[in-house]
C-alpha cells in the first residue's frame, strides 16, 4: 500500500528546537522595536505560536511578554482621552 501510514514514524523534537528559537528570537527582536507596525507584523505569528506549550515557555523565557505589554501599553496610551 504506497499511501499507508506509517505509525512508527515519530517527530524528533530537537530538530524544531532550533528554528523554533529563531522564529521567537525574531519575534522578540521585532518587539523590542519601538515602531508600532512591528507589533502588526508579529501578531499572527505569535498567535498561531502560543498553542503550542513549548513556544509559550521559549517567548516568555526571551522576555517576550514584558516587550508585548510594554506595546500593549504604549497603544492604549492615546486612546485613553479620545
């Protein structure tokens, strides 16, 4: 059967260890950056991440969530006296 499954395949978790840093080092980095169009750029990235439990402990590990709410905010900021 060319289409079988096959069951004793199984995912080495090191190997998305890397990328997986990368791609939260790179979300941290855009963070970090005071310009309000990189919390755009990351927001679906980030959300499809956090379900993930791994991602979750690596973003908040970098400092990834003080970044976050320092954006958070700094956006509420100005709408406060609207």
């Amino acid at each position: 059967q060319p289409f079988a499954i096959d069951r004793s395949y199984r995912i080495n978790h090191s190997s998305v260890e890397e990328p997986l840093q990368a791609l939260i080092s790179w979300i941290t980095s855009q963070l970090q950056s005071s310009g309000s169009s990189s919390l755009s750029l990351v927001t679906p990235t980030l959300t499809g991440l956090m379900s993930c439990p791994e991602a979750r402990m690596a973003f908040a590990n970098s400092g990834g969530i003080g970044y976050l709410s320092r954006h958070l905010r700094n956006g509420t900021k100005g709408t406060k006296n609207s």
